[in-house]
C-alpha cells in the first residue's frame, strides 16, 4: 500500500490503484487528480451556465468565474507535474 497523503474516499480508492499500478504511484495521483478536475471543470461549466451575472447577463457570476480560474490554473499545475514526472522517468532518475 502507498502513502495517498490524504484519506481518499472508498468510492476513488480503486480508481486510484488501477491509476497507480497502470502509471506508477506518483503518476497514478496526478492522473486521478486530472480526472477529479476534469469532474469540476464540468461542473463550473454547468454552474456557469446557469449563474449569470446580474450586471452582465452575457457572463457568469464572478464567483463561478474565480472558480473556473482556479480550476483552469490547478490543471495547468497538475499538467506541469505530469509533464516533470514523466521527463524524470524517462530519464532514467526514478522509477
């Protein structure tokens, strides 16, 4: 069993797993933190759709706004992280 970090629920426990056994164990987080904010981007999406902003019916309301922000900037750091980790094993410095 790998250290998670973080209590992951039962329902993502096996998800995990099979993420950490097909890409490696820190991989394997990064790509079920991929999926799990791909879940919100959706999400925020859906929320933005139906959120409209008062003063400006054309765009969502400026918290649903900040919300698809930090999404968008939390999947460009788990990218980035995917991106090192994978420059790192084939470089031979890890397993």
């Amino acid at each position: 069993m790998t250290d998670r970090g973080a209590d992951i629920p039962e329902e993502l426990s096996e998800k995990l797993d099979d993420f950490e056994f097909q890409y490696g164990s820190q991989a394997g987080k990064l790509a079920l933190a991929m999926d799990l904010i791909s879940d919100a981007e959706i999400a925020s999406g859906m929320l933005a759709v139906y959120c409209r902003n008062g003063l400006d019916p054309s765009r969502p309301r400026p918290d649903v706004e900040q919300l698809q922000n930090t999404v968008r900037t939390v999947r460009t750091l788990v990218k980035a992280a995917f991106r090192e980790e994978r420059a790192r094993r084939t470089a031979g410095n890890g397993r």
